[in-house]
C-alpha cells in the first residue's frame, strides 16, 4: 500500500511562493497519476493540479494556472507544487493524492479518481 506524505506548507506573505512537496513509499509510483486538492475552512475540497503517470501531462484549475506548477520525479517518488504569486485565497490545506491509472498520459482531475490521500499541510497566505 502507498503511502503519502506532503511536506513544505506554512505561513508566508502574498505575492511570495511554496513548494509543496509529496513523497510516496513503496516501488509502484510511477503507476499513479498525481494530483493535488485543496480545502479552505468551511469550503469543499478542490481540485488544484494533476499529472499524469508520464509525458509530463498536466492540468490545472483555472484559478491557479500560470502561478502554480506541478511537476514529478519518478526515480525520487516525489510529486512537487510550486506555488508562486500566492495569494489570500490560496490559503488551505493542501492534499496529495495518488490515482492507479493504466492510461499512461492521462490526468484525473476529479477528487473521486484518487484512492490514496496524504495527511494533508497548512498553506496560509497574509495579506
């Protein structure tokens, strides 16, 4: 069973940047595809960005496009969000979450396609 866990969320300004970080035990991460979802206090949780299990396809939520980029290392199990341009209404939790894909380049974007979930870290941006 793979496990997930984030790392690299905390408190900074707007207009600065995050790199989230996601690191998957176990030796069959490169069947997953990966994504990210967020949840703010008293919101539903949210698609934020996937990418495939390989060609390096991606998608985004329109509200973080051109600020946000995912981006993968197979060899290291690893999925990373970097988050730039942030803003107040980035601020939530951030989850990582793995998706058993058979299509190689396919991006799940809904949060019903991903079976395994991180413990989750606390991205807050001040205004």
């Amino acid at each position: 069973q793979v496990q997930l866990v984030e790392s690299g969320g905390g408190l900074v300004q707007a207009g600065g940047s995050l790199r989230l970080s996601c690191v998957a035990s176990g030796r069959t991460f490169s069947t997953y595809a990966m994504g990210w979802f967020r949840q703010a206090p008293g919101k539903e949780r949210e698609f934020v960005s996937a990418i495939a299990r390989s060609y390096g396809n991606t998608n985004y939520a329109d509200s973080v496009k051109g600020r946000f980029t995912i981006s993968r290392d197979n060899a290291k199990n690893t999925v990373y969000l970097q988050m730039n341009s942030l803003k107040p209404e980035d601020t939530a939790v951030y989850y990582c979450a793995a998706a058993s894909i058979i299509l190689v380049g396919y991006v799940p974007t809904k949060d019903s396609q991903y079976a395994l979930w991180g413990q989750g870290t606390q991205v807050t941006v001040s205004s």
